[in-house]
C-alpha cells in the first residue's frame, strides 16, 4: 500500500535536501515577520483597525467600520491578526470575524487561504476550542481534493509558529477529512507523512481507515497499513489479526495468514481460540489437514482448548477427504471432553457418511442428534433427503421432508430441487411436476437442477412440445440451459423427424459463441441420416471439424448406417463389414470415396 504512494511528495522541494528531523524543524518555524517583536506591530494600522472593530462590532456592523480597509485586506493579515492578536481580541470573537470574513456578503469577496486557515485552526486547539476544528479542516480538503495531502501536511506544520496546539488532534481531523470524502490514497499518505516526521499516529483516524479497509477485499492491502501503524505506536488489537487471518484464509492465501498469526505472538498478544480456529480453517480450505492438526496440538500445549468450532472444521475436512473413520474417532473425542456438538457438526459428519455412501450411519448419528436435543435445521433434512433420494428410498425422503415442516422449519429451493431430482429419476414425473406447481406458488424459482430433471423426465417419456416449453421458461427467467438438456429434447423433435426443430435449438445453443459437445452433433447427425439426408449429414460432419470438434467411432457408425440404408445397393454388404472399424475421418472419406468410385465404373461398364 505505502510503496505505491512513494512517488507522491511528502516534503516540500526546499526541503528535499534536509534530513527527517531537519525538515521537521524548518517547517515547524513560522513566516519570518511573524518573529518580529510585537512592538512592531502595535502601531500597525491595519490591526488597529481590525481589533477595535472587532471589538466595537456589538455596537457598530464590521462591514461598516470596516468598509474602506476591506478592500486592501490580504491574507497575511489575518495570519498576523491570529498569531500576535495585539488588543487581546478573545478568542471567540476573532473566529467570529475570521468565519464573518469568507461567508458574509461583500462588495469584494474575501478569500482565506491555505495558510490562514490552518493559522486559524491552530488558533482553535490552542484555546480549546476544539469543535471549530473538524470543518474549517474540511473546507480546506475540499477544496484542494485529490493528492493534496503533502501540500496540506506542511502548511499544517508550516503555520504552527509559537501556537501551543496538539498537532495530533489536526492530524487525525486531516485524515478523517479525506476519509470522509472518498480520498483514502490521500488519508493514508498522511498518515505517511506521520510516521516520516516521528509523530505518533492519530489513534482515531487510522482505525476508521483501518475499519474502511477491513470491509475491502483485499487482505494485502489491509496488512500493510496496519504494520505501518503498529509501528507508529498504534495499539496492537488481537481481533484485527482474528479478521486479516480470516481474510487471508478465505482467499487460500495460507502463508500471508499464517505470518499475521505469527506476528500476534511478536506484538506482546497471546492468540486466542479464536486465532487458532481461523488459521486451522484456513490450512483446511487449501486441504492441509497436517496444518491443521498440529495447531490443535499447539493449543492444547499452550492450555488453550479446542472448542467444538476447532473439532468441527477438522470432521469436515476429514469427511471431504473420505476419512470418515478418523472423522467418527475425532467427533467421539470431541464428546468424551465433554464438548457438545452443534447442529453443524452433526450436519458435517451426516453430509460425510451420506456423501461416502454410508447412509445408515447417517440416520444414526441423525438420531443420536435428536436424543441429544440438538434441532436439525433445514441444511440436516437437505442433506438427508438428497441421501434417501440417491439411494432410491424416496417414500423416506418426502417423510423427512414432512417432519422438516411439522417441526416449523420452510422447505427451501434445495429442498425442492433435491425431491424433483430424485423423483424425475425414479420416473414419477407426475408428482415431480406438482412439486413444481408447488415451488411456483410459494414464489420459489427453480434453479437449472430442477428445470433439466424435469426436462428430463419429460424427454423419457416423449413429451417433448413440453419439454420444449420448460427449456423456453428456463431461458426466460434468466437461466442457460447446458448442453444436456438442450441435446435431449432436440434427440426427441430428431426421433420425431423434426431434424428442423433439432437445428434451431442447435443454433439457439451456439448463441455467444458457445460451441457444443460431440454428443448433440450426433444427436442431429443420427436425425438427418435417419431421413436419408446424407448430403446434408456430410455438411454437418464439415462443420463440426471445421469447429474443432473431433468425431468419435459413434459419429461414423451413425454416417455409415446412413450409407447403408440410403446408398447403392451393391455397396451396403461391405459397409456393413467396414462399421464400426472406422478410426478417424481419413478412414472414413477412404472408404466413401473407394466405394463411390466402385459404383462408377459399376454404372459405366
């Protein structure tokens, strides 16, 4: 993050040569004249002026008593006015005049500059009047906007002068100000400019910043700024390490977490349950369950004990790897300390057995959940359902779906989909489609499982116009059908004969570029040859090549079964001997030409 901001200038050019601390020094010196003796400045009639009509303005309006000074007034007066304030003007009664000056209708408009703000607000820390601050800070931000963060940062520094302000206050008000307005380069650059003068880093500021970035995604970016501020005396906080680590694990980035973990230790913080579950979550999500153990071990060493989130991420990783016996020995560890496992837990360790085909031990952990009071949530019933489904047991599947609704929990769509598939499968088409019915009334829309299930089963048994109607509906509520379900219902309008219909689906599929599976080729090669189209087959065997879609021995056999049916007679019985010994396509145009060039001389003699 800050190496990307080093082109930017944090000093001044007539500083450039000097050293951090010399720098620091020359711009905490204010204007030469303002280290005249005030002598000098008693009889300036200018500030004479100023104060007595300052002073006078409860009795006569500033614009008049001021009305022939107006004109000539620059900036530097005002500067003086602040910092010697000769006729001791209070000073609620010169920031009066000061905010008067820049709002207040006049012949010839006054504007502030750079400098007399920042004299100004130097002024109001100095006197405690510390909620003026924040927007006289503002306006001057507002009005430089985008990488103005350097030149702001030494006009700060540069109109300090004899002022007894707390620059940290200004600093954090500077920063809050970028903030505020979207400029977080410039928020950061000063807190650059900071750290390089030796100043400590405002507290409040650089947390929002901190509280700003953590909501991005990008952890990297995140971890460079809070090492810079940790090493300008910003408090190390152990949650900030809990949510970089997150960050990191989330993206697989084990090795950048692992670091921020590490650095826990180096900032004086003892990691906490909390720590080391992330960092072994996130070992887990890139498959290293080596990682993960040893780090339970590191608790347990250092007397801090895995709770059931610790033993929960290492039986899913255990059940995703297909170790369900070392994930059944760990969740019975975890019960013998006296851990109570969670819904998660036991969902985990039922998705493993139902995923690694062991039902039944799913149903009895499903029930040692029940007798433990532990209430399934819509994510158990799902997982159970879609087991019973692919077992085939599908009376038991609508069962626990029924006691999902008795015990108030809401059927999903994963729940729906989950019953559509496994009865489409089943071949109860019927009821698949008033579950539909269902769905549609309860403002559930069907994702693509449901809708190829469907119009799968509707395919099986030859319905296609509806099948047809479902793959439109699909394509209309913002869904792409894949291939698959494209190729079945155009295998069902070919069957029919409608080799038309198969093309306008085929072209429908090829919308975007999209280029399809050898598979829905041969669909519509098998249609044509069917309706002794072989012209027209050969063309479309060109253009699959011409694509880069390799036909396979099924393509030719299907070419050849055409020949044999719709060519010359005389060539049909070796055709027959040749199908299914085609190779490739060179094979193939051999053998067509060989036999065509037969017919010919046939035809001639």
């Amino acid at each position: 993050m800050f190496s990307t901001l080093r082109h930017l200038s944090p000093t001044p050019p007539q500083l450039r040569h000097l050293s951090t601390a010399a720098a620091a020094a020359a711009w905490y010196n204010p204007p030469k004249t303002l280290h005249q003796p005030l002598s000098e400045y008693s009889s300036d009639p200018i500030l004479i002026t100023l104060s007595e009509a300052i002073k006078n303005s409860h009795h006569k309006p500033l614009q008049t008593s001021l009305k022939t000074l107006l004109p000539s007034l620059k900036s530097k007066h005002i500067i003086n006015l602040i910092n010697l304030n000769p006729h001791d003007v209070s000073p609620e009664s010169l920031y009066s005049f000061f905010t008067w000056l820049s709002s207040h209708s006049l012949s010839t408009p006054f504007r502030h500059t750079i400098l007399s703000y920042f004299t100004m607000v130097h002024f109001l820390c100095t006197h405690k009047m510390l909620q003026h601050v924040p927007g006289l800070i503002n306006t001057v931000v507002s009005r430089r906007g985008k990488d103005s963060a350097a030149e702001l940062f030494g006009a700060i520094l540069k109109t300090k002068g004899a002022q007894r302000s707390n620059l940290s206050v200004i600093f954090n008000d500077l920063m809050l100000a970028y903030l505020e307005l979207g400029l977080l380069d410039d928020a950061i650059q000063c807190c650059k400019l900071i750290r390089e003068h030796k100043f400590p880093v405002p507290f409040e500021a650089c947390l929002k910043i901190l509280n700003h970035f953590m909501k991005l995604k990008s952890p990297a970016m995140i971890w460079d700024f809070y090492k810079e501020i940790l090493r300008g005396g910003f408090p190390p906080d152990l949650y900030c390490f809990n949510i970089l680590m997150n960050k990191f694990g989330k993206l697989g980035q084990i090795k950048e977490a692992q670091l921020v973990f590490d650095e826990i230790g180096k900032r004086g913080l003892r990691p906490s349950v909390v720590s080391f579950n992330t960092l072994i979550n996130g070992y887990c999500r890139v498959g290293n369950l080596n990682e993960g153990f040893r780090l339970k071990k590191e608790m347990e060493e250092r007397d801090i004990l895995p709770d059931v989130y610790t033993y929960s991420v290492l039986i899913n990783e255990l059940c995703r790897k297909g170790k369900l016996d070392d994930a059944d020995e760990l969740f019975n560890e975890m019960c013998g300390k006296g851990l109570v496992p969670n819904h998660v837990t036991y969902t985990t360790l039922i998705n493993g057995h139902c995923k690694n085909g062991t039902f039944s031990s799913a149903m009895e952990i499903y029930q040692q959940m029940l007798k433990q009071g532990v209430q399934p949530d819509v994510i158990t019933y799902n997982t159970l359902a879609d087991g019973l489904c692919k077992i085939g047991d599908l009376s038991k599947a609508r069962s626990l779906v029924d006691e999902m609704t008795e015990k108030g929990l809401k059927p999903d769509k994963i729940t729906y989909t989950t019953l559509i598939d496994g009865l489409c499968k089943e071949g109860n088409l019927e009821e698949a489609m008033e579950i539909r019915k269902g769905m549609i009334k309860e403002a559930i829309q069907l994702d693509d499982v449901a809708y190829t299930a469907l119009i799968s089963g509707l395919c099986r048994e030859q319905k296609f116009v509806e099948a047809d109607k479902l793959l439109r509906e699909m394509v209309n509520v913002g869904l792409k059908p894949d291939d698959g379900a494209y190729t079945m219902v155009m295998d069902g309008f070919c069957r029919k004969g409608d080799v038309k219909k198969g093309f306008k689906l085929m072209k429908e599929l090829q919308r975007d570029g999209h280029i399809p599976g050898i598979i829905t080729y041969n669909v519509l090669m098998n249609g044509l040859c069917k309706l002794g189209q072989m012209k027209n087959a050969e063309m479309l065997l060109h253009a699959m090549l011409n694509v880069g879609v390799i036909p396979d021995d099924i393509t030719f056999n299907i070419l050849l079964e055409g020949h044999c049916k719709n060519g010359n007679p005389e060539n049909t019985e070796k055709l027959r001997r040749e199908k299914g010994l085609i190779l490739d396509y060179g094979s193939y145009s051999s053998l067509i030409s060989s036999l065509s060039k037969t017919s010919t001389r046939s035809r001639n003699r």
